[in-house]
C-alpha cells in the first residue's frame, strides 16, 4: 500500500484509480501488471457467474502465488454478505492476505461487524465497504463507524439505481444528496471514499466530466471498469499545477518570520489561516509521493 504522512483525519493514501478486475478473466489478470492504476479490486461478485465462482478464486489463488502487485493496493471483493458465496470468499482473503476486502451491498453497521469477525484471523487485511444500497445510504454515519479496520466507502451507483428506480443520467443529479452523505459520513470517521464505476467506457467525454464532479464532491479516486479509464482517473485525481502552486504560496507565506505567530494572514487579498495551511501541507505531500514514483518506476 502507499502512504503519504497526513497531518489532518483522513488518510492521504494514493486511490485515484481503483480498477476492477473480473477474477474469472484470465486474459484481464494478466493485464493488471502493466497497467498504471493505483489499486486493482479482484471482482468475485457481480462480474462472476454463479457457477464460475469456484475458478474465479482458483485463479486468484494463482495470481497471489505466481505474481505479487508490486507498488499497488491488492482488494479482494467478495459475494454479499449472508450470501451462499461468501464463507468460502473469506476464506479466500484469509488464506491470501490481500491489502483489503471489499464488502458488497452493506446495508448496516452490523454487516461490517460480521465481516471483521469472519476475518479475525488477519488482522492485518482492512475492509473496504460498497455503499449502494437504499439503507446502506441511509445507514452510512453508522456504517462508517462499525470497526477500527474499515478503511474506505466506494459507491456503487448502478446497485443504487436498482434499488431506488433512480434511472441512470449525465450529471447525476438526483442521487447528489444520497452521494454527499457517503462522502460526509466517510470524512467524518477518517475514511478515504472512492466514486462510482462510469459504465460507458467509449465515452471519454462522459467520463471526464464525471470525474471532475467527484472531485469536486470530495471523493479520493474512481472505481473503474476498463484500463482506458485509468489515466483520466490518475489525471482528474491528482493534485492540478494551479492547486500545487498555491500550496506552496501559502507554506512559503507562513514560513515568514512575520508570520510564526499569526493564525491568520492576508495573501494577495484572501485570508488564509492554519487550516489551509494544513491542507498545502497534506497536498504537497501527495505531490512529493506522486513525483518519486513516476521517477522510481
Ligand atoms: C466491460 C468489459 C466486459 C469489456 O471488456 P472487453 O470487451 O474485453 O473490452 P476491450 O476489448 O475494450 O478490452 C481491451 C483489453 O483490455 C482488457 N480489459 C478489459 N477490461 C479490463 C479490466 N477491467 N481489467 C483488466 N483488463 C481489462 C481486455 O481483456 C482486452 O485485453 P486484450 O484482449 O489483451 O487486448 C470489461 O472491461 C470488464 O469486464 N470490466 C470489468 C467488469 C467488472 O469488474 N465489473 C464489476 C465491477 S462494476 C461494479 O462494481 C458496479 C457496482 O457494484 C455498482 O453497483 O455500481
Ligand atoms: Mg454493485
């Protein structure tokens, strides 16, 4: 897993792009290599017919033996909780250890709690929770609190649709408040929060521009279904040159001796406390990991 320091609550771990990778697709694993996302979820769930789900954990059990992700997040996501799948799924995540396990369609704190008492035995693995169903949404505060070893909420827009009869449209408009609760409770509980799959891969546009309205809502990174999506994803994610420049106009500003002790400044017309001093701080930081692994690769 990668890590940047963080001086604020929520962790500033790099999840711009967190690609999903049918685990019955042998052809998909052995892309995952070369590709730049920052995290691969290893899909047992949905994108596995029921029948198929036996050789979908074989070939994870090959995967993790013969070829390690190196430098990226390894999330398993298993069949629903209660699920006829899901024992031997967990089983699965114990016996290979991955950074995560991604929980599909919880519905309440309780869902979370069972999960982390299945996966006692490694502690070590975190748990990523799918927030996409009606009382999921509704229970998201609650949700997010359950266990020390949740770690981050990702939406799932297209369950969500179902569950609700909210029809699928650019912009999203409907679903804003149900969306902004998910990112609010995460942040309220120091969680990272990852958006929604955008299903028309050939729209480039399309994708763009439900990027940049993630970002702007707050999210961490994209759920993705396709390796095009990747570097829009890692792009719209990242820290632009205009944010990184004013992060280090305001670190520079408070490193004046004038300012040591001052909690609040006047830079070219705008107040500018601590808090956002915090803030270039937490930015810059992700900077710094985002430069030395493009230069360590
Ligand atoms: C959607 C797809 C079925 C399309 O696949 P395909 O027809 O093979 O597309 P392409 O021909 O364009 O593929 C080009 C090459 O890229 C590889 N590929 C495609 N997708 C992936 C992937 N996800 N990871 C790695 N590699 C991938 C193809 O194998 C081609 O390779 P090559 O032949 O060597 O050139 C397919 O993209 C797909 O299955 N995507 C993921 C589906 C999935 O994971 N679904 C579950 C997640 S969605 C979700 O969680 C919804 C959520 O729960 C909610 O409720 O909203
Ligand atoms: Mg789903």
């Amino acid at each position: 897993m990668t890590t940047v320091s963080s001086p604020t609550s929520h962790s500033a771990r790099i999840r711009r792009s967190c690609l999903s990778v049918p685990a019955i697709n042998q052809r998909a694993l052995d892309k995952t290599h070369g590709l730049d996302c920052d995290v691969v979820i290893f899909d047992l769930e949905d994108s596995v017919f029921p029948e198929k789900k036996g050789e979908a954990r074989d070939n994870l059990r090959r995967f993790f033996r013969q070829t390690p992700l190196e430098g990226r997040e390894a999330v398993i996501r298993t069949n629903a909780i209660g699920s006829e799948f899901q024992r031997a799924d967990i089983d699965l995540v114990l016996e290979l250890a991955p950074d995560a396990v991604l929980l599909p369609k919880v519905d309440g704190p309780q869902d979370i709690r069972e999960a982390a008492d299945l996966a006692a035995a490694s502690p070590g693995v975190r748990l990523w929770a799918m927030m996409e169903t009606a009382k999921g949404v509704l229970n998201a505060a609650a949700i997010a609190a359950a266990d020390a070893r949740l770690d981050c909420l990702v939406l799932g827009l297209n369950d969500l649709r179902k569950d609700t009869g909210v029809p699928s449209e650019h912009g999203r408009t409907y679903l804003v408040p149900w969306i902004m609760q998910v990112v609010l409770a995460a942040r309220a509980h120091g969680l990272d929060v990852i958006d929604s799959v955008f299903n028309d891969f050939w729209d480039t546009d399309g994708f763009a521009a439900e990027c940049s309205q993630g970002r702007a809502m707050g999210f961490d990174g994209k759920m993705l279904i396709h390796p095009a999506q990747i570097e829009g994803a890692n792009q719209a994610f990242s820290p632009s040159a205009e944010a990184i420049a004013e992060a280090e106009a305001i670190v520079t500003a408070f490193a004046d001796p004038a300012a040591r002790d001052l909690n609040v400044i006047n830079m070219n017309g705008q107040m500018v406390e601590r808090l956002h001093l915090e803030q270039a701080e937490r930015l810059l930081a992700k900077t710094r990991h985002l430069t030395n692994r493009k230069t360590t690769a």
